[in-house]
C-alpha cells in the first residue's frame, strides 16, 4: 500500500499543488489522531502509532484532489476534499480509491485473493470533507439513492458529507480556515495578504492556531505557489481563446475554451457552462449543447445542479456560524 511514500516525479507540481493545506495538516500524525478521535470519541485507546496513513496518488484518478486514507486497527478511513464545485461523481472516486487501496493492501500483506479462505480485510468507511457553498439536505450520499436512483442497484456506496464549521474538533476548523480563505481572496485577492489575513484570522480565533503558529511560513508558501500556479493556466486558457477568436473559428475557439476550463482549470460541467455562456454571450441552450457535445455529458437542471450561497464566517458568532 502507498504508506508514507512520496509524490512520484511524474506528477505535476498544478496537481501537487492543489489541497495541500489539507494534506499538510494531515500529514502530522497528532493531526491525524485528532482527526479519527473526531469521528470515533468512543474509541478512547487509539494511540498515534495505531494509525497509518495511506494516501492514494492522485495520478492515478488525473484529477486535481488529495484523498486520504487511514488504516486504524480493523478499521480503513477513505477522505476525499471538495471545494469549490460539487458533483455526485465524487462516489465514483472513492468506489475506485476503495478498490485501488485494497488491490495494495492484498499485495503489500501477501494475501491469496484466489485461496478457499476468506480475506481479512480492514472495514471501510467514506468520508467527504466539503469546504465549497452547496447545502444538503441530508449528509448521507450513496450510489443507489444519488447516482442511479435505484433502490434495487446490485452495488452500493454510502459517504458522510461533512460541511459544518465548528471550533470543537478538527474537522470543523479546517473548513472555517477554508471558509475563511474564500472570504479574503474576495478582498485581496489570490494574493499573499489574503493568506496572511486568513491566518491572522483563524489565530486570533483559536482555529488551528496551533497548526497555523507552528507552520505558518509552509501554508503561506502552499498558497501562494497555488494561486501563481492558477494564474499561469487562467493566463494560457486566455490566449488560447483569443487565438481562436482572432481567426474567426467562433466553435472552434468555444470548444477550446471548454476543454481549457474543465481539463485544465478542472472546473465541473455546470461551472464550464456558466463560464462559456458569460464568455461567449451564449444562450444557455445553445452553450448546453456545445458543453455536453465536447465533455460528451448530460447536464442536468441548473436549480438541483448550481451551488447555493453559504453563510459567511463571523469571529464574532458561536462556532464562527450567522443566524
């Protein structure tokens, strides 16, 4: 299993870059404790040394998010991050990072996939951390109920979505620092003093102050290499468009800009489609067909798909929360 094991050279430093803020602080292992002591208080005698992190490389999956597992006694912890954008496929992530750690955990422990005996594997449980504006309506998503819409569908997958900040465990803190972040990269910017202010923030308030006092030259160098990163490639996704548009080739430069904006800024369908309808001056039909015609998808309503507003973050309330 990839136990500790560091990043291939092959992956590029965009993809490295993405969430790893979220990494860093997991990485830690009095991190990680607190971390599985948030979602198992009842398992008082799990000491630091019982857990051992597994970390799927995110070559594997192409995509721009750091997942995190956990082996804990019996138990395997699979996390996935969300921010910005939100899509049930997330299940299918994590249906495949089951299978890819369990392919290595069988081979790491030499067990006999083909053997009479039953394997002794550890039992899995998913966990995705959302740190974006969408609400739910429940905090349970599963393959049968949210992405086939079959109750009589032969495999099925169950995750926690956990969304609310909170300054009680962990968990909770980090995405108010993320809730944060958002808050001052409207001010600042993607700019050094919207991470400096973030931290300033979440000291003040004793949210990850520890992580932050004792990392916080790491986690402003995370951010600034990811926002000059992001603007490399909103910069070539720019020119690119503009070369099209400057010959004349108005589909042609339309389908480029969708494959920029979702294969190279990784945004999701729905945001690739808002993005080309505003670009372009599209009617919304006509920018649906261009989208799932060169992402060969099916969008789905913009009122069950489009992100809500969150409540912004507030030093002043209770657990950071308005209302």
């Amino acid at each position: 299993m990839a136990r500790e094991k560091k990043k291939q050279s092959g992956v590029t430093a965009k993809r490295e870059a993405k969430n790893t803020v979220f990494i860093d602080l997991f990485n830690i292992p009095k991190y990680r404790l607190m971390l599985f002591q948030a979602l198992h208080p009842e398992m008082k005698n799990v000491k630091e040394s019982d857990i051992t992190q597994v970390t799927l490389n995110p070559v594997v999956l192409n995509l721009p998010y750091n997942d995190l597992g956990m082996l804990v006694k019996n138990k395997l912890l699979i996390f996935v991050e969300a921010q910005s954008t939100w899509s049930i496929n997330i299940l299918i992530r994590i249906l495949l990072y089951l299978a890819m750690t369990y392919q290595n955990y069988i081979h790491d422990n030499e067990l006999h996939v083909y053997g009479s005996g039953k394997l002794k594997l550890p039992e899995p449980e998913f966990y995705v951390i959302y740190t974006g504006k969408r609400k739910f309506e429940s905090d349970i998503i599963s393959l049968r109920n949210d992405f086939w819409n079959n109750q009589d569908a032969k495999v099925d997958l169950t995750a926690k979505v956990i969304y609310t900040e909170s300054k009680n465990d962990i968990i909770g803190q980090y995405i108010i620092f993320s809730h944060v972040l958002d808050q001052q990269k409207k001010k600042y910017g993607k700019t050094k003093q919207a991470v400096q202010e973030t931290i300033r923030i979440c000291k003040d308030e004793g949210v990850l102050k520890e992580y932050l006092e004792s990392r916080e030259k790491e986690v402003v160098d995370i951010m600034i290499t990811l926002f000059d990163q992001e603007y490399a490639v909103e910069a070539y996704a720019r020119e690119k468009m503009k070369a099209g548009e400057a010959r004349g080739e108005a589909r042609g430069a339309i389908k480029e800009a969708i494959k920029i904006y979702h294969d190279d800024l990784h945004l999701s369908p729905m945001m690739v489609l808002q993005k080309i309808i505003y670009r372009f001056s599209l009617q919304e039909t006509d920018a649906r067909k261009y989208v799932e015609e060169t992402l060969g998808v099916t969008l789905g309503e913009p009122a069950t798909v489009m992100a809500e507003p969150a409540a912004a973050y507030d030093p002043g309330k209770p657990d950071g929360k308005n209302g």
